[in-house]
C-alpha cells in the first residue's frame, strides 16, 4: 500500500450535502473515477483500495462524527501498515474562502477539530492536507453554516470544488506535495491566517 487518503465528514444522509462533507464527496468522486468501490468496513471507517496513477491506495470515509476521526485514522494506518508521511486527508476549511483550496504538508490544525483529532491520535502533525476553502463572502455563525446543505444554486460550484479537490489528491500521489502546492495553493484573497 502507497498511500492512505481520508477524506473527513460526518456519517448520515442528514450531512451529505453540507460544507462538512465535503471531504466525502472527494472520496466518492476518486472512487468513481478510478472504479474503487468504497464498501468494507474497517477500523470505524468505509474503506476501497484500488490504484490511481500507478499507485496502491486505500480511500477511506471515517463513520465516527468528524470531530473523533483521529482513532479511526490511526487504526488505518497501523492496519495497513503505513507512516503519517503516507497518509492525505481531505476536508472543509471555514479559515479559507470559498472555492479556495490550500495544500499543506504538516502544521497545526488551525481550528479544525477534525484535523485536531487525527493529529492528537497521530501525535504528529506531519501528514498532508487538502484543506478545501468553504467561507462565505459574509459574516457566519460556522457551527451551523457547516452543518447546512448547500443551496441548489451552488451545487455547480460545489461539483468544481470537489473536483479540484481529486485533482489535488491526484496530483500529490503522482508528483509529489512541493509540486502540488506550487500548481494548487493560491493565496485566498483575505484570508488572515498564518502561514506556517
């Protein structure tokens, strides 16, 4: 196995077409693209393994709520015998604005408890992210903004997300993070973060 790709999200129709899930709807579209079927159950997780470019991967969707994807991850990773530096995991960034996108090769959270829960399982934060931006143009309360489907009138846009996304993932597997990030992170016009 080459790489581990997770994609972070909360399990339950109730969820699947919120900002939350978008690192789902990544995993679904790889899988469809690469005809990898999402189906076994492992380690609190629906897991595929199959190949993109020339490589073995397993793509996996955390069942546990976002917030407690760490131990799930982990498990993965131990299961199929991997390092963090293997692992990618992709999820919705409410720092970064929206149809913005931000690879990173390690660093903190920033805020995200889904990212804060894999990398307190880990012990380390030196695994790649896909860090997909979701803010709005206006002021939100985010707990609830993350939690709510998305308007019919954005779903275009949300496909365009979600495939940048699996470019991204890609592109990482075959050329490489350093490469990646020249070629995918563009600065988010007013984004305030740190960088690290």
């Amino acid at each position: 196995m080459d790489f581990l790709i997770v994609g972070l999200g909360n399990p339950g129709e109730q969820y699947a077409n919120t900002p939350h899930n978008l690192g789902f709807m990544v995993i679904d579209r790889l899988a469809g693209s690469h005809a990898i079927r999402v189906s076994r159950k492992e380690n609190m997780a629906l897991v595929g393994l199959g190949t993109i470019g020339e490589k073995q991967v397993a793509l996996a969707k955390p069942q546990t709520f976002m917030n407690l994807s760490g131990p799930s991850v982990r498990g993965l990773l131990e299961r199929y015998e991997l390092q963090p530096d293997r692992l990618i995991v992709v999820y919705d960034e409410l720092d970064l604005a929206w149809g913005t996108m931000k690879i990173k090769p390690k660093g903190s959270a920033a805020g995200h408890k889904g990212a804060q829960s894999v990398i307190g399982a880990l012990g380390t934060s030196n695994f790649t992210r896909v860090r997909l931006g979701i803010h709005p143009d206006h002021p939100v309360n985010g707990e609830e903004f993350v939690l709510r489907p998305f308007a019919k009138s954005r779903m275009r846009e949300v496909e365009e997300v979600v495939g940048r996304g699996c470019a991204a993932v890609e592109s990482i597997i075959a050329e490489g993070v350093e490469k990646s990030m020249t070629v995918f992170n563009r600065r988010a016009q007013g984004s305030n973060e740190e960088e690290e």
